[in-house]
C-alpha cells in the first residue's frame, strides 16, 4: 500500500479532488439529464438535506490535501 501511495505523489490532491465530485456529478447529472430525471429506481447518492455538510466536508478536506501537498501535480518530486 505505501509503494501504491508512493508512487501516485503528485496526482493524490487530483484523486481525492475527481473522487469526492463524483457523488453530486451524478446527482446533477439524474436532475439534468430527462432519461434520469424520471426514473425513481435511481437514488440520490447525496440527501438535499446532507448537501450543506457534504459541501463543508469537501472544502476542509481538500484544504487539508492542499496543506500537506508540497509536490505540483504530476510531480514525484
């Protein structure tokens, strides 16, 4: 595991960034689009009422990344 994290310096912030989007990407993405819009079979993966926590949670930790990054994107070193 500490090889696999080793090897991802410079792309973790980017990771972690894509991997915390996608939960509303896809919310966004069942209101936007009519296909999905309409069928009640696909759940919200995020509750409107968990938005506001869910938003505050993202910003702190991807702060944190930001705070313990010291390598530019794409960069071991």
């Amino acid at each position: 595991m500490t090889a696999l994290v080793n090897r991802l310096r410079g792309w973790r912030t980017v990771i972690v960034a894509f991997g915390l989007s996608l939960a509303p990407l896809w919310d966004a993405l069942k209101e936007v689009l009519p296909v999905l819009a309409t069928d009640p079979n696909l759940p919200r993966l995020i509750p409107a009422a968990w938005m506001p926590a869910y938003s505050l949670a993202v910003t702190l930790i991807m702060i944190w990344m930001r705070l313990i990054t010291s390598t530019p994107p794409g960069r071991r070193e």
